[in-house]
C-alpha cells in the first residue's frame, strides 16, 4: 500500500513528483523518497510524510528532468529512513527502485543475490528488485531486457518504477497485481499509481494492464507484456480521457478530505443512481448487457468484500434474502480464499471494493473462479481498476475520488447500488410487483434529499463529541439490518479517534457484553422505528439498568423519550428500505467530530493505508 509517481519531461519534474506524491499520501505515510537524475542518480529519502520530503528538497534544491518518487507504508521492515524507498543498487551501472506490493519469494532471492555478492542494506523486499535488476544488467545493455528478466524470477504483487544512472533518459515501469498508469502530457511523459497523481499534468492516461512493462523516454514511450515469456512483445494500450479534475481532488472550503466527503454523499449517491432517477423502471441492463441471461440462471449470490465494503454486503443478505428471496452468503474475502467452500454454478459472486484492487478481494474473486462459479459482478468506485475487468457484470458507484483512508460516500454509494441489485432480481423473480417497484424508485430518488437531511444532525453530533472524545471505549448496538450499520459506526470511531469500539447486535448484549457496561461506557444505540423498535427499546432498558450512558440514533417518529442517562438525536425521517443508508451519516459525522475534540489526524490515521494492495 505505497504510492508510486514518475516523469521525464522537458523541465524540472521535482515540482510535479512532490505534488504527485501529496496526492498519493492516502496510500502510505510513514516514510517518503525521491531520485532524480542530474548528473547522477540524487536521492532524498526521511520517514514522516512528504512535507518532510519536500523541506529536504527545497533545501539542497534538488532538480532534474527525470525522476521517481515513493511514499510508504511499510510492510517489511520499519519505518525508517534505510528502509524508505527509492533503493539503490550497483556502483558501475547504478539503478533505483521503488515498488508498490509484497514479493512473495523475496526471502529465496536475497540469499541467492547475497552469495552472488550484493549487499543488503535495508530489512525491505523491495531492495531484492534492484539487485535482481542489477544482476541481470551484467546479462544486457538494454534496462528494459533486465527488467523483464527481472520480473519472470519475482512471486508476488507489484508495481515497480525504475531508473539508471547511466541512461537518465528514461524509465521504465511495470505492473502485476498493483495498479500504475502512465500520463501522456505535453511537456512529458509521466508514471502514478493513481490518476489523482496526474491532473496536475494531464488528463490523457493509459492504464497499464496485467504483465505490461513499460519504457518512458523524452521521445514517448512502448509497452511490452512480460506475463507469459522473459522478453514478451510490444502491445499496444488504449489512451483514455480521465474524468478526474483537480477540484474534485482538492479540499475546497473543507478542513479535511473526510469531511469533504461526508458532505458530498447527497451528490455521489445522485450520481450513482442517475440512470434510475429518470427512468421509469428498473432493469437488468443497468449491470451489463449479459445481466439478463446472467440473473435468470442466479440462484444464489456470494458477496466477497473487505472493512466497510463487507458491511456493505452483511447489509445487502438483508435486502436480497428479504425482498428477492435470493439466498446470500457474506464472506470476509481474506479468509474466504483459504477455506475449502463448496461451489455452485448457479451462484453469482459478487466483488465489492471502493479501489477495485483490493488485494484480497481480487484473490477471493479468483479462487471463486477456479472453483466453479461461473458468472461474476463488481461493484466498484473506480472504472479501469482490476476488479471491473475481472468480471462478467460490473456497476461503477460514481462516488467520486475518497480521498480520506476511512470510507464515507464509497460505502453509502455501494448500498445504494447493493439495493439497486435487489431490486432488479426481486422484480426478476416476481417478487416486486410494479407498485412496488414504483415505490422503490421513489425512495430512491428522494434518497439524495434525505442524506441531506440527515447531514443536519451535525450540530447535535458536536455537542455529543466532547464526551466520547473523553472516553476509552464504547459499545454500537443495532437490531436486523442495522446490525451492520452499528458495525461500521465502531469501524469509523476506532479508525479515526482510536477510541476502542465494538458492535453487536442488541440481543446479543446478555450474552456477554453486558458485562462491560457502567457509567463510563457510552453505548450508541441505532433505533429506526422498525418492526423491530419495541424489541431494541428492551436492551436500551438492560442498559440503563446498569447505568451505562446511552446515545440514540432515532426516527422522527420512534417512541424514545430523552431523560437521565439517554441522549437522543432523531433524524428528519424514516427511511423505510434505506434506513439503513440513512443511518449511517450520523455515525460518520460523530467519528469525524470525536476525532477532532482528540486531535488526530483524521484523514491519515495511524497504521492504515486507504487502497489495500497487500495481502
């Protein structure tokens, strides 16, 4: 989970690769590097994030037309300045590296490269790359032949940039379970892992595929695929327009990316359901033009998906088992690909990934896959990502580009569209009837105006934070549907406050956890007025029995009175199907504000990375 950036162009790219990499700091910052050539091969390297690399640069005044860049988060070895990217190796014919991924078989390589007699100089799998690369340029003139060669010995995911003192007139770049794309500019050419990187240049992108090896120069640059022979062949890649602008990866009038996100939620999720905001009914082809044959053979549905994006889909088993009638199963993805399940033809695996190259949750797809399901949907925020071309059906969420390492507007827009879903086959299998896919419609285009509304607890939600910020832990407690939505209200807390928090569903409270409440133990309470209320009213009692603090999430309409001990904010209304969707912003504001009232980093919390490309 690193980020990657790299140019060679006709003026100083210094500029471009600290700005590029600022934008890439959701993905790793706990350490940061650059290398340029200029007369040699200049690296500057410290740990902290890029406003630490960037004092280093602005005071040895480092420039050059050709360079690599990397911020970290580290997997082997510690943040520390030996073990930050770019590595060097070689002295007659000296190259750099940075890589984003995990080698797998790096532990076999040093102990070969070390006998071979390279040094090792940092506890990282990266520096085997650049030995590896070293060893093979005493093999060949040509960096992209050592490079290939280089890449046929390496077992694992990666995306790697690399540079030679000797030919500073280019670079060369490849990728294999890692995203990286290249930006064609006018003034260059240019390498990132994420087009955010990119828009400061250019907005004509080629996104690299699977094997893909690519040579940049002051000339252009050309593309080989390594994936099935040690040299491969040159292969020609689409150039496409991004549809990302600056503003949209900018905070604006926001103190925090978080924030930013929170409040475009009534935008993306507009967004998301334009198609359907307009139309009059509901169809199948909203998922592919295959999704018709494809859902009429659909007898089960496997949802694999990771942290918020599997809450997302312990919500959808609700809405599919209830409303379709479609049996669901819900599978962390990183424990799914280890276990022996049982495949069935019939059922139609579902990825759910903000990034689309969710490490696990692209092996979970593909060890599904090799087991015997047959047909696959993604649903994802980001259309060249892995997951979109891995799969037979695909659904983009149009959130936007999430910027903040803790998911807001990427999980409601999934839910959105997970009950887009449900409805298509519910109506599919008559089990929708055309009232009731008329009432659905409307919900769906009032849903933007509800989060809105929902989005004006925020004053109430401040006033709460000073407490909670004051605590150690807390409790979430939901009943059905909301069960979910109660797990991801104590993800959000934990990430960002890094207040200990956990959920459970509120009738499991006597089974255990109930032990744990007093009077210093917030417990945060979603209580829509639901069938299930009256049953949910009973825990807050058991609660309160033992003088735990309890703060309510509820309706407008919902029969709970405020009194010593309950704190209650109601929301404006009750969302009947997506109350779920609704819910969830309040949460999301009262992780925001406790995190403020404790100082964190809200954006950038500590230990995590947003775009999971590691096992």
């Amino acid at each position: 989970m690193c980020g990657i950036v790299g140019a060679i162009a006709k003026n100083d790219v210094v500029p471009f690769l600290l700005e590029g990499l600022s934008r890439l700091e959701y993905r790793g910052y706990d350490s940061a590097g650059i290398v340029v050539a200029n007369e040699g091969l200049h690296r500057l390297r410290t740990t902290g994030r890029v406003s630490e690399l960037s004092k280093l640069v602005n005071t040895g005044g480092t420039t050059g037309f050709t360079g690599i860049a990397h911020t970290r988060w580290a997997t082997h070895g510690a943040p520390s300045e030996r073990n930050a990217h770019p590595h060097f190796s070689g002295d007659h014919r000296k190259i750099a590296v940075v890589h984003n991924g995990i080698i797998e078989n790096h532990e076999v390589l040093r102990q070969r490269l070390q006998q071979d007699g390279f040094r090792f100089l940092s506890d990282t799998d990266t520096e085997v790359i650049a030995h590896l690369v070293s060893f093979h340029l005493r093999e060949t003139d040509d960096l992209l032949d050592a490079v290939c060669s280089s890449l046929a010995e390496l077992k694992g995911a990666y995306a790697i940039a690399v540079m030679e003192e000797s030919r500073p007139d280019r670079i060369i770049v490849a990728r294999n379970g890692a995203p990286l794309l290249l930006g064609i500019g006018e003034d260059g050419f240019y390498a990132a892992s994420d087009a955010s990187a990119l828009v400061q240049v250019t907005q004509q992108v080629i996104y690299l595929e699977e094997g893909d090896v690519a040579e940049l120069s002051d000339q252009g640059y050309r593309i080989r695929n390594c994936l099935d022979s040690v040299k491969g062949c040159e292969v020609t890649r689409t150039v496409t327009t991004s549809t990302l602008t600056r503003d949209a990866v900018e905070l604006g009038p926001y103190s925090h990316f978080m924030q930013k996100e929170i409040f475009e939620q009534p935008v993306a999720l507009a967004n998301t359901l334009e198609m359907v905001l307009n139309a009059q009914s509901i169809s199948p082809q909203l998922f592919g033009s295959d999704a018709q044959t494809i859902f009429s053979q659909t007898k089960r549905l496997l949802i694999l998906a990771c942290g918020t994006s599997y809450h997302a889909g312990l919500v959808a088993k609700y809405w599919l088992e209830t409303i379709a009638k479609l049996p669901c199963d819900v599978e962390i993805a990183s424990e799914y690909r280890y276990r022996d399940p049982i495949a069935d033809p019939t059922t139609l695996v579902i990825g759910v990934s903000q990034s689309g190259e969710t490490a696990d949750t692209l092996a979970a797809l593909n060890y599904a896959k090799a087991l015997g399901h047959r047909y696959s949907l993604a649903i994802c925020n980001v259309p060249e990502s892995a997951l979109i071309r891995q799969t037979d059906l695909r659904f983009l969420t149009r959130a936007g580009p999430e910027i903040g390492v803790a998911s807001t507007k990427a999980f409601t827009t999934q839910l959105a569209v997970l009950l887009l879903l449900t409805a298509v086959l519910a109506k599919m299998r008559n089990k929708l009837s055309s009232q009731e896919e008329q009432k659905m419609i409307a919900a769906l285009r009032h849903l933007p105006v509800a989060i809105q509304r929902a989005l004006q607890s925020e004053p109430e939600i401040k006033q709460w934070s000073g407490d909670f910020s004051q605590k150690h832990h807390a409790l979430f407690l939901g009943r059905g549907v909301h069960y979910p939505i109660a797990l991801e209200g104590a993800l959000k807390l934990k990430e960002i406050s890094y207040i200990h928090a956990e959920a459970y569903a509120a009738g499991e409270l006597k089974h255990g956890p109930l032990a744990l409440v007093d009077s210093g133990m917030p417990i945060v309470a979603i209580a829509p007025n639901d069938e299930l209320l009256e049953k949910l009213k009973s825990n807050l009692q058991e609660v309160r029995a033992r003088g735990g603090q309890l703060y309510v999430f509820a309706d407008a309409d919902s029969q709970i009175e405020a009194s010593d001990g309950v704190h209650i904010i109601r929301l404006a209304e009750y969302g009947g199907v997506l109350s779920p969707i609704m819910h969830t912003i309040p949460l999301q504001l009262l992780a925001y504000h406790v995190a403020l009232q404790k100082g964190t980093d809200v954006d950038k919390p500590r230990n995590l990375a947003k775009s999971v490309t590691v096992e």
